[in-house]
C-alpha cells in the first residue's frame, strides 16, 4: 500500500552530509490520535490536510509509518549548553523525517518531536508530553502571527502511551517544520569529526541552502557567516521588540537560517525589565532577557571558529577577517532594533536630534515596573485622545510628560500604523499555563481559544479583554519555565 500523503520528499541533508546523522525510526505508538492540525500550512506543503486527519496520515505523523519518499534520519550536532562545551549532543528525541519540497520550489525540514530516544539520547526515555508539545505548538504559531522568523507547528499527535514525569502524563509527539535544522553547534561537531571531507560539504549545503548568493563570492564561507550574522540581529531584535524570553540561548538552539527554535523554557515578558529570567535552568541569568544580544554575537564566534579555515588559509588573516564581521554585530543589532522601535513608536525613523528617545521610554517603563506589551498600545491611545491606561501604567515614573512632549516633538506619530506594528494579544504565561493544563486534562476548548486570539495579535476585538490582560500578581511571583524534557 502506498503510504504517500501528499509530500513530496527531497533528501538533500542525507544525500550531501553523511557523517552528521544516524539513520533511524520513531518508536511505535500504540494509539495515536491527532490533537491538533495546522490546515493552512499543510496546504503549504502541498499535502491534503483531510488525508493528513485519516488514520493513515496520523500513522506518519506520529511516525509510525514512514511516507513514500521520506528518509528519517536524527541528526547530529554538538554545543555549548550554558557556556560549558558538550562535543555530541545531537537530536536525543527527534527524528528528521525529510525535506518537503513546497509547490513553489521551497524546502523545508519536517521533523518529529518526542518520537523516541535515538543514538544521541542522553539519559532520557526520549518521549514528550501532551502539555510541553501543544506549548511549543502554540508559540510557534504565535511568533509567525507576530511576524517573526520561527519554526511552524504543523500538528501535535497524543501516542496513547502513558510518559513518566513527576506524575504520569500523556505521551505526544509534535511535528515541526523549519527551513532547516542547521544550528551553530552542527559546524562545531562537524569540525570535531577524524572525516575532513564533512565540514566542507557541511559548508556547501548551508550555502547552497541559505545564502546562495554566497556561492559566487571570492570567499562563499565568509559571505555565508555575514549572512548568518545579519539574520541573527535581525531576529534577536525582533524578539526584544515583543519582549520574548528564549531562555536556552545554547549554540545548539542557534540555527544557520535565522529562524527561532526549540521553544523550551521560553516566555514573554509583563513587567519590562532587562533582567528578566523565567528559566527554571538559568540560575545566573546568563540568558536574561536584556543579554540575548551579547549571547547571540557569543554564538556566533563559535560558528566563526569552524569557518577560519575556509575564510583564509593563513590563520592570523582569517581571525582578522572573522573578528571584523562580528565586531559589526551590534551595530547591526542596533540598527534592526532602532527601525523597529521607531514603527512601534508610530515614527518613519528615530529623529536624529533625540537618538535616545526610545531608551528612555524604556527606562520609564521599568521604573514604574509597566507592561511592555500594554505600555506600547497605550501611546496609540494617547494620540486618541486618551491617556488613562498610559497614565495608569507609567504610574510612579519620573518624567513621563517630559517624555511625550519630546516623542509628539519627534514627528507625527500614526496610531494606526503603532497598533498594526504593537501587539495587544501575546502568549501571556498565565494563560498559557491555563490551557496547557486544560489540555492536559483532555479538555482542549482553552488551548483553541488561544491559539484562534493569537493568529491576530495586533486587532482588537470585542469580549477578549482577558487575553490582553497582564498575569495576576500572585501568578507573576516566582513564576517559573521548564525545557519539557
């Protein structure tokens, strides 16, 4: 029997990188039953999402069955794990099923997750439950509806095997798709191996993959990490923009494309604050909210070091080259952040007489402990003619007249284009838990719920005020995240 469902499968990371994977295949699951499907961007992928629902396609989704033309494989990789090197680490719990081949000529990685512990599995049982599942579903899904480069959440399947946590829970298996999988840490493991044919293959693929332009440079792998380094401040200053948290900034959770992955202990800020940390594994704050840019431009040194060679043969000329690029990171972070802070502050461009405009509202922000997603949306209101929620949130905050004074005197500040460019619906971590444990239960009215507000976070609509309301401050308090594993 045929088991295609629609895709159609090119296998470039297994035809041109042997060496950085296992070949393998999911455990079985007993009773699979699909929780949640992603329809619009099943149709993306050129498949039938009615198919996808008959119990033929939950059987590959969950991976049970392998469909025609995929290659599964888990990939290998290494990384630095909250500074410290870890040499093999690799997809301990995930399989890549294939590269689907979009109607558009597109490729994209669908990958399995919590479909069973793998030759890189560390210790774990390598499964997943439902509750850490639908999360990263959810946000993945909330980080692409806010515009920001992510993996997608094509479905969640429950397996109908029970998982041992604290308590015994529901197994699930997520699938998700991503442009790749290539992180920072696959270069470094490459770089590690005895095989000297693996890095410089690894190197082709990612340029052919995701800076082809870089192909037709006098030095492709130094155009190739420019690239990586401008797609990384790009999307670390959207993630400070919304206030989003990764709180797992490893080299191994860094990927070569520019797309944010593996959502584990990660959350959106209420109160602004730099130090922010809700990571129930960051004990020192390493990957706090207001040092995701340090971190990135740390990642991307590792990435550098297994690019020297290839940069330049003589040693000393390829860290002069290297060190110069990434030197220009936060320049470029910055310049990323200044637009878009100008757009949420209803600017064409951050006036050139007061460059510290959007710096000192933040600093009111976090004297008077305001929400940043509501401090935003309150400007809009003030040029509305209502300032009652902007006075309610900078209550306590020294200067904030002074401060509109400057940002009216700036330009002429649109409302419409502050709220097509603020959110005013984020995946808040009071309501997130709410639906996760709902979820978990078998109730799955909460999590749709959310999900739905959260497809259109900037439009306001009636009967929602509860989704855009900031967590209670009882919740708030030592509020913690978990990795899911």
């Amino acid at each position: 029997m045929s088991t295609s469902v629609g895709f159609a499968f090119d296998n470039s990371f297994v035809r041109d990188l042997d060496g950085l994977y296992e070949r393998w295949t999911a455990v079985r699951a007993s009773a699979p039953e699909l929780v949640v499907l992603n329809d619009a961007l099943a149709v993306e992928l050129g498949a039938d999402p009615e198919l996808l629902r008959s119990p033929r396609g939950v059987e590959v989704l969950v991976g049970n069955t392998v469909p025609d033309g995929a290659e599964p494989v888990a990939q290998a990789y290494a990384g630095h794990q909250f500074g410290g090197y870890s040499p093999r680490l690799g997809d301990g719990r995930a399989l890549l099923l294939g590269e689907v081949m979009a109607a558009d000529g597109a490729r994209f990685d669908l990958h399995l997750k919590g479909s069973g512990r793998t030759p890189f599995a560390r210790g774990g049982d390598g499964l997943a439950v439902v509750g850490p599942m639908l999360r990263e579903y959810l946000m993945c899904e909330a980080m692409h509806s806010l515009g920001i480069p992510t993996t997608r959440g094509l479905a969640v399947v429950a397996t109908g095997d029970s998982v041992v946590r604290e308590t015994m829970q529901p197994g699930a298996v997520f699938v998700r798709v991503a442009s790749s999988h290539l992180r920072v840490g696959t270069f470094q493991y490459a770089a590690s191996l005895d095989d000297p044919s693996v890095l410089p293959r690894l190197v082709e693929h990612a340029i052919a993959r995701h800076a082809p332009a870089a192909a037709s440079t006098d030095i492709p792998a130094f155009a190739l990490l420019d690239t990586v380094i401008d797609n990384q401040a790009s999307l670390i200053a959207h993630w400070m923009l919304v206030g989003f948290i990764h709180g797992v900034m490893n080299t191994d959770n860094m990927t070569i494309s520019g797309e944010t992955i593996d959502y584990g202990p990660c959350a959106f800020m209420d109160a602004y604050d730099p130090a922010t940390v809700f990571s129930s594994i960051d004990h020192g704050g390493r990957y706090a909210f207001g040092n995701q840019p340090q971190i990135a431009l740390w990642n991307l040194a590792r990435l550098a070091e297994p690019l020297l060679p290839f940069i330049d043969p003589d040693a000393d000329v390829a860290v002069e080259r290297a060190t110069a690029l990434l030197q220009g990171f936060p320049e470029r972070f910055r310049s990323h952040w200044i637009d878009g802070m100008a757009s949420k502050l209803g600017l064409a461009s951050m006036p050139d007489g007061d460059p510290e405009l959007a710096d000192d509202f933040l600093a009111l922000l976090q004297q008077a402990g305001a929400d940043f997603t509501l401090s935003f949306r309150s400007l809009a209101g003030v040029l509305r003619g209502d300032e009652a929620d902007f006075r309610m949130l900078l209550d306590g905050a020294d200067g904030a007249d002074a401060w509109l004074q400057r940002w009216r005197a700036a330009g002429a500040p649109d409302a419409d284009g502050m709220d097509a460019v603020n959110p005013l619906y984020i995946p808040r971590n009071h309501l997130v838990d709410e639906a996760l444990a709902a979820a978990t239960e078998g109730d799955l009215e909460p999590f749709i719920m959310l999900l739905d507000v959260l497809q259109s976070p900037f439009v306001e609509r009636p009967g929602l005020d509860r989704f855009a309301q900031p967590a209670p401050d009882e919740f708030g308090r030592g509020f913690r995240t978990f990795c899911g594993t």
